[in-house]
C-alpha cells in the first residue's frame, strides 16, 4: 500500500534571539492510509513539534515531508489535550463553528456535521453548553467537531492525559470505533504506553531530545478488539514491557 505521509530526514530547529534548540533531528518515518500510529518519547523530546510539523504549522529545518502519493498535500485535523470548546456556545454551535472559521459551512458540509452529531449520541446535547457536558462527552464534541471538517489524517496530542482513568478508557473505546468507522488515519502522541499499545497498530519510539526514532513496533492484535479488550490479550503485558525498556534505555550518542 502506498505511504499517506512520509516524513524523510527531518531535522527542525528553534531560533529564538538568544539560542538554538535543535527539536528533531534525522526523523523519518512513514504512514499508510488507515494506520493508527501512536508516537511516544520522554518529555520535551519534540513530539508537539512533530505533529506541528506535518500540520504544515511550521516547515521543516531540512527534510522532507510527503503527503500521499501524489505529493497532494492534506489538511489534517488537530485534536489537543484541552478540548478548546467555547464555554458560551452550545454544543452545536461549536461543532459548526470550525466549518463557518475555515470557510466551509456548505449545505451538504452541514448535513454531514449534523449526521456525525447524530450518530455519535449528542442529537439531545445540541443546545446544551460545555459545561453541562462530562470531560469524555466533551472529548467526543472536541473530536466531532474536527471530523466535521473530513481530514483524511487526525493528529490527537495527549487528548486523553486530562481525564480520570475511568473516563480515559471509555473515552479511548470511544474514539477508537469513531476513528476506525469513519475509515480515518491517526497519529496520537502519549506519555501512556498502554494507550499506544491499545490504540495503535504501530508504535514509535522517540529518543530524547533532538528526536530520532528509536524502534518502531508492529502491534498485531485481532482488529475486532476494541481498546479495552486488547489490554487484557496475553501479548499485551509483554509489548508494554518492550517499549518501557526501549524508552529507559538511554540514547547512545
Ligand atoms: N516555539 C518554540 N520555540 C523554541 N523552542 C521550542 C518551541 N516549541 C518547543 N520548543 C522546544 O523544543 C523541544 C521540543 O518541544 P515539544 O513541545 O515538541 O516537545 P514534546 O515532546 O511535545 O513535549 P511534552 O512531552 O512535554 O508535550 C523542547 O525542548 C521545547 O522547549
Ligand atoms: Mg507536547
């Protein structure tokens, strides 16, 4: 199958006045249509920057970055750890808000946003605000909202860390069926490697800063499982304790 993106060589500096932060350096990975490839790597290792990057947000310092197969670029949604609703619009205002903001409110771009309200249990919360919403419900506006406006690729940074545990494994299940029934492509950044282990059918992992990949792992679980089944599959414990040992061991200079 043919990459949908292909990051070759990325090496990403920060110029500020004062210094230089070399963020990525040597980065290269590649993403196929329908994979869901989490990203974990310690703390301020550069993956922010990363999504950052294949956003288009900012260009890349050398490297390259290639979208699909004919270089067609994509415009991918972003999903955040805070959900960035609009505390005094109701829930469909701020569904509909990202269409009106990127030039799109369409009749039939409409229609979808409303179809994905409605199939995905917030036709009653429509006129409801934000705050009348539990932090999972709310996460399911937040990823509503971005789907709304069809991104082939969605970039979810940390979008779970800010729930209670509880909520953060429904909340997973949750996102995993709406990504996988919309036939979506998804990079999740986590600090969890549970979470990558239970989302994802790849999981790379960074070195500290500047950003290199250290390993990539294949995750090979029966594809009907949700997220909760797959951590209580026997190849789970072992995996966890794979990429636990790739990320204490420390990065050869
Ligand atoms: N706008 C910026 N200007 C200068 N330096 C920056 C900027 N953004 C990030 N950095 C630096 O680049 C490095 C990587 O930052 P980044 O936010 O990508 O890390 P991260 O892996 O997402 O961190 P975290 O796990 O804390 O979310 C850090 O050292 C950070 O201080
Ligand atoms: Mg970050």
């Amino acid at each position: 199958m043919e990459n949908l993106l292909e990051l070759k060589n990325i090496k990403l500096i920060y110029h500020s006045p004062k210094s230089e932060t070399l963020a990525i350096d040597d980065l290269s990975f590649s993403i196929k249509a329908g994979d869901f490839v989490s990203i974990v790597g310690p703390s301020g290792c550069g993956k922010t920057t990363i999504l950052s990057l294949v956003a288009s947000l900012m260009k890349p310092t050398s490297g390259e970055i290639i979208y699909g197969a004919k270089d067609k670029s994509i415009a991918p949604g972003y999903m955040f750890q805070r959900d960035n609703l609009f505390e005094w619009l109701n829930i469909w205002k701020n569904v509909s808000l990202g269409l009106s903001f990127k030039h799109r409110k369409t009749k039939e771009n409409v229609a979808y946003a409303k179809n994905l309200v409605e199939k995905y249990g917030l036709k009653d919360f429509m006129k409801h605000y934000p705050s009348e919403l539990s932090g999972g419900m709310r996460q399911r506006v937040a990823l509503i909202r971005t789907l709304s406006l069809r991104p082939e690729l969605l970039l979810l940074d940390e979008p779970f860390s800010a729930l209670d545990y509880q909520t953060r494994l429904a909340v997973q299940d949750d996102v995993f069926n709406i990504i996988k029934s919309e036939k979506k492509t998804a990079i999740l950044v986590t600090h969890d490697i549970s979470e990558a282990i239970a989302m994802s059918n790849k999981v790379i992992v960074l070195s500290s800063r500047p950003a290199k990949v250290k390993k990539i792992f294949d995750i090979d679980f029966d594809p009907s499982l949700t997220p909760f089944e797959r951590r209580k599959q026997d190849n789970f414990q072992p995996l966890y304790d794979l990429i636990w040992g790739e990320l204490q061991c420390k990065d050869i200079p």
